[in-house]
C-alpha cells in the first residue's frame, strides 16, 4: 500500500487480498480432519507427544529459574516442586500413555458425574421459585448419564471425542475452502 491509497475499513477485502491464505487454512484443517478420522490412534499418540515434550521443557525452565533464584529467594522450593511435577507428568505421558488417558477420561467422568448430581439437585431447590426448573434437571441428568458412559468405556468415549474433532476439522476446513473461492471470486469482479 503508497502513502496515496486510502485505507479500507471493508473486512472481505482483508480475505480478498489473502485468500490463497484461507484457502491454505482450509486445506490443512481438511487434511487434518481426514487424518483424525483416518487415524484416530495416531492423532492421540501425537496429541500425548506434544504434551510431553511441552510438559518436560515446562519443567526444566521450573527447575532451572528455581535454582537459579535459590539463593535470592525463600520461596524457590515451590516452581522446584512445580517443575518436578511437571517433568514426571511429561515422562509419564511418554512411557505410560494409556495410564494418562485413561486418568484424563476418569477425571471427566467424574467431573461431570458430581456436577450433574449438584445441577439435579439446585434444580430441586429452584422448584419453588422458578419454573422451567426441568432443563436443569435435564442437564444434570445428561451429565450423570455421560459421566456413567465414560466410566464404562473411556477408551470408546476417547476415540469418539476424537471423531468429534475430526469431524469438526473436515467441515471446518471445506467451509473454509469455500470462503477462499468466493473471495477471490470477488477479487476478480
């Protein structure tokens, strides 16, 4: 853009300008939506990957800023622990990643179980002072309900979040491949 074109405050002519960008976008959530569906192991194993070695160098800077401020500091004992946990989380995600899984599925179904429980029973106690109280009921049910599946199938419940992901990534990106032709359409009338 010269110093004599006047600015734009249209936002289609930011995707016009760019649209082999949202068409690349687009491709790649395809791509990575076909992948997920494909394999949806794969993704996991990956996704767990990420997370360690995310998790590992998390904990090494924890540890290193800890002893590093060791002596300027009291309370450098704390991201000590923090960074340890943070390394062992990492490691055990590398050797154990089916233990991890399955205590991420456990945690969600357990979560969702209490929290249904608590939205059944504040819906009780709404009775007498709101009507509709029943969608609350509803609510608190489905989440015992979903709870109670994934206690009885985490791996199932697993493999079907991924489907969902991946699902959502193949619409995703064809909606998007269609945004960056009708862009470009534009660019050129």
């Amino acid at each position: 853009m010269t110093i004599n074109q006047p600015l734009s405050d249209r936002f289609s002519d930011i995707l016009a300008s760019a649209w082999w960008l949202v068409l690349l976008r687009g491709i790649a959530a395809v791509v990575f939506g076909v992948l997920t569906l494909i394999q949806p192991e794969a993704s996991l194993v990956a996704l767990l990957l990420i997370f360690s070695i995310y998790a590992i160098a998390d904990g090494v800077i924890g540890i290193w800023t800890a002893l590093s401020n060791k002596s300027s500091n009291a309370q450098w004992w704390v991201l000590l622990l923090w960074g340890i946990v943070s390394v062992l989380a990492g490691i055990l995600a590398l050797v154990a990643p089916g233990a991890v899984l399955t205590f991420a599925m456990y945690y969600i179904a357990f979560w969702a179980l209490i929290t249904g429980v608590l939205q059944i029973a504040a819906a009780i106690r709404l009775r007498k002072e709101v009507q509709g109280e029943w969608m609350l009921i509803l609510a608190g049910l489905l989440s015992v309900v979903f709870g109670v599946l994934v206690i009885v199938q985490p791996i199932v419940s697993l493999v079907s979040i991924l489907w969902l992901i991946g699902l959502y990534a193949l619409f995703f990106g064809v909606l998007l491949v269609g945004l960056a032709f009708k862009v470009r359409r534009a660019v050129k009338a």
